[in-house]
C-alpha cells in the first residue's frame, strides 16, 4: 500500500531518460506519424475526386471517380514515405542545432507501466 501511495505522488517514477535514439527508430516514427497524418488528406482528395474534382493525377492524367478514389489512398502511403524520407534527412540538422542550444533529453514511459492497458 506504501508503495501505491508514492507513485501516485511520483508520476516520474515509472519513466526512463533517453539520451540517443536509433536512426530506425526515428524513421519508423516519422513515417508513421507523416502517414497517418497524410491519410486524411488523401481521403479528402479521394471523396473529391469520387465527386468529379480534378484533385487526383497519375502520370498527368486526372483520376476521376472509382479510380480517383482507390489511386488517391494507395498514394497515401508512397507519399508518407517520400515526407518521411525528406524529413529524416533534416532531423539530425535539427537535432544537431538544438542540441548546441539545449540539453537533449527525452522521456519515455517504460512498459508494463502502471498507464498500460
């Protein structure tokens, strides 16, 4: 019971310091988050295109309709990995820069923490 009482009162009790992560992991970040993020988008230009909006190109041909919509979310991912490449190549810049101006540390919750469900 004394111990359930502390980590309430210590919510850093179960979180570890990262000093440097590994290039793979960066990447599988980054192009999860770019993708998911991209998907909305993508589906927007699909339901557009569904409609007869020019909001969809493959090989400078506009895809309208059925087509429109299935070539704009298999695009999605392709896309995702092209901002994502992009991106990994300007986050060590980044890294580099703030690194100069501020302590790098990161958090991270431990697994099998009291928040896992």
């Amino acid at each position: 019971m004394a111990e359930d009482a502390d980590d309430r009162r210590s919510p850093m009790s179960h979180y570890s310091e990262i000093e440097k992560l590994s290039a793979g992991s960066v990447f599988k970040l980054v192009f999860i988050g770019v993708t998911f993020a991209i998907i909305p988008f993508c589906l927007l230009a699909g339901v557009l295109a569904l409609f007869g909006a020019d909001t969809v190109r493959l090989d400078g041909a506009v895809q309208t309709g059925i087509s429109g919509f299935i070539v704009s979310l298999s695009l999605a991912p392709f896309v995702g990995l092209l901002f994502a490449v992009f991106a990994i190549a300007l986050i060590p810049l980044g890294w580099w820069i703030y690194g100069r101006l501020f302590r790098r540390r990161l958090l991270a919750q431990l697994a099998g923490g009291p928040d896992r469900h």
